[in-house]
C-alpha cells in the first residue's frame, strides 16, 4: 500500500505492507483524511514521531480478524471513524494498567496514538484500529462531513467537562480548524460567543454560522489593545502565547480551557491566574457519538471549512499547502 511517513521535517512516500491486525483489530480502507495542526507540528518534531501521520479519517472497513461471523458480518464495508487512542487492553496487556481500570482508556499508561505515538495513521491507503475504537457512520452524514468527527469530538469535550450553560458568554481564542468547530459547539449552548483571529476570511466564515468575531493581530501588541473581560474563554490559538492572552481576557473566577498543542515552551506569568483566582482546564479528545449526533441533526456542518482537496498521493504538497495564511482543512482523498 502507499504511505507516507515523516522523515526530517517531510512526509516522504513509502511502499508498505498492509497493517498486521491483532484479534478484535479492524483494516480500514481511508476514503478521505484530514490534515490537522498536529500533523504540521509532528513534522517539527512534535512527539518525536517517525511513522505514518493523520488521526482525523473516513474509511470502509475491508478486514476483521478474531471476531464471531456475525459480528464481522456487521462490521465489513461499513463507513467509520476511529478513536485515536489505543489502550493497553486492546493491545493485549494483562493485567490492563490503572488508568484503563478506571475506564480512562484515553489516559492508558501503555496507549498508542493513531498517527501521533508509536501508531501509523492515516495518512496511507489502510489503517488499522481495534474495533472498541470505531463508530459507524450514519448515511445521512457525508464522507466530507464525517472526516470532521474526531476534531468536533475534541471540541465536544468542553461540554463533557465543564457546565458551559451556566455562562453568559465565552470566547474563543483562534480562528483555525479547531478553534471554528469549538466555537460552533459552544453556540449550541451559550447565545453569544466571540471569536478573536486574526485572519479575515476565517472570521468571516465563523461569522456566517452565527460567531461573533474580533480581529486582532495575533502578536503581543493584544494584550494591550484587548479589554474585554469573559468568564469562559478557550485556547485554541495554536501559538505559545495564547495562553497570555486568555488569562488576561479571563474575568476574576473565571475558566480558562486550552485546547492547543504545539512543539515548544509556552511563556506564562502565573500571578493573573493566583490573582483572579482561574480556574484552567486542559482539553484534548472527546466523544464520537456526541460529535456524531451534532452532525446528523444539522446543529454543527463543518463543510464550509474545507479549502481544498489533494490525492494521497499529493500528501507532500497537501501539508506545505495546509501550512499558508488563511488555509483552513485540507483533505487527502485516496
């Protein structure tokens, strides 16, 4: 099959051997993957990775292994998303650690990352993922909609962690990919919510989904030029200074949530956050079926977000393209 993994700072093709599937393990056939900021910081040596990037996907499954015939009756040639996060249970560890215990199987002690740690992901024709980890994709959602579930999870698990109805408004740091499905998220449950960026056409596009916008400069001249006060504000610039700027923004008891991942330190003065007594909250995946269910109501359509559309083969171009001013998703078609 074609692959691509990363070599220095490149995505490089490869001809590989389809993936080997433990029992209970699916091998899905990717239809559409999508190219995330993570991706672009894991080729400036984010987790050290050297395999196959990509953790946002659509596919069909072609193959599982070590399953009842009905079970894999119900499962082959379906359209699914996968959970990125691979827990030790399902890699065959026994006894399973603390964490899995618990049922935090996205905080496994011994996880695999697709796409991201020590788990080849999706950019490449198959994939392989343990069945606990897939959903199936109701018809009514498209493929191109559908590539969109697990960073609208990501923005969904705001509202697994924090009662986001009991604020007035909130706003949200950012106008990329997640920053967009965050803000579409929050504004199902909270009647006002600013989006402050820095590119035009992005505001432009939350704007028409019902954001109110802000444009800033995106540089250390905002913290000076922002006045407005939240009780809910979220990170999800992408830059080390973000942070800076939501605890500025983030009224006395307030809540900040940081969504960002990035390669680097984060410059931060903690006097604001013991001051103004915040509360901050980390963020990182969240639940298929809630993202799932946004979607086939109608209530978040993330399709205005795609700029463009590359063959796999194209990967290379693709995330060079990704990485221009103004570009939000872009997707690898096999």
């Amino acid at each position: 099959m074609l692959a691509f993994i990363v070599q220095g700072r490149r995505l490089v093709a490869r001809k590989k051997p389809l993936p080997k599937l433990r029992k209970g393990w699916a091998l899905i056939r990717v239809r559409l993957a999508g190219i995330c900021n993570t991706d672009v910081e894991i080729l400036r040596g984010y987790h050290n990775f050297r395999g196959t990037p990509g953790h946002e996907f659509l596919g069909e499954v072609a193959d599982v292994r070590g399953v009842s015939n009905a079970t894999k009756k119900r499962w082959m040639g379906q359209r699914v998303c996968g959970e990125i996060n691979v827990s030790c249970s399902a890699r065959g560890f026994k006894p399973v650690c603390d964490f899995c215990r618990r049922s935090l199987k996205t905080h496994c002690a011994r996880r695999t990352v697709l796409g991201i740690v020590a788990h080849d992901g999706a950019f490449a024709e198959y994939l392989a993922l343990p069945l606990e980890n897939l959903h199936l994709v109701p018809d009514n959602i498209t493929d191109e909609q559908a590539v969109f579930v697990e960073p609208l999870a990501a923005a969904c698990e705001i509202l697994e962690q924090v009662d986001v109805k009991k604020f007035r408004f909130a706003a949200v740091l950012g106008d990329g990919k997640l920053a967009q499905l965050i803000a579409r998220v929050l504004h199902t449950a909270i009647p006002r919510v600013v989006m402050y960026g820095k590119h035009e056409k992005k505001l432009a596009v939350a704007h028409r989904a019902g954001i109110q916008t802000r444009k800033v400069r995106g540089d250390a001249s905002d913290l000076k030029r922002i006045k407005e006060d939240f009780p809910l504000v979220v990170e999800a610039t992408g830059s080390p200074t973000g942070l800076a700027l939501a605890q500025q923004m983030t009224e006395p008891r307030g809540m900040v949530v940081l969504k960002s991942t990035f390669h680097g330190a984060a410059p931060v003065e903690t006097w604001p956050i013991v001051v103004k007594e915040i509360n901050i909250i980390g963020s990182r995946c969240g639940p298929f079926a809630r993202a799932i269910a946004l979607l086939r109501s109608r209530k978040v359509d993330p399709h205005p977000l795609i700029t463009r559309r590359f063959p796999l083969a194209e990967a290379p171009t693709a995330i060079r393209f990704a990485q221009q001013s103004g570009v939000m998703k872009v997707l690898l078609k096999s």
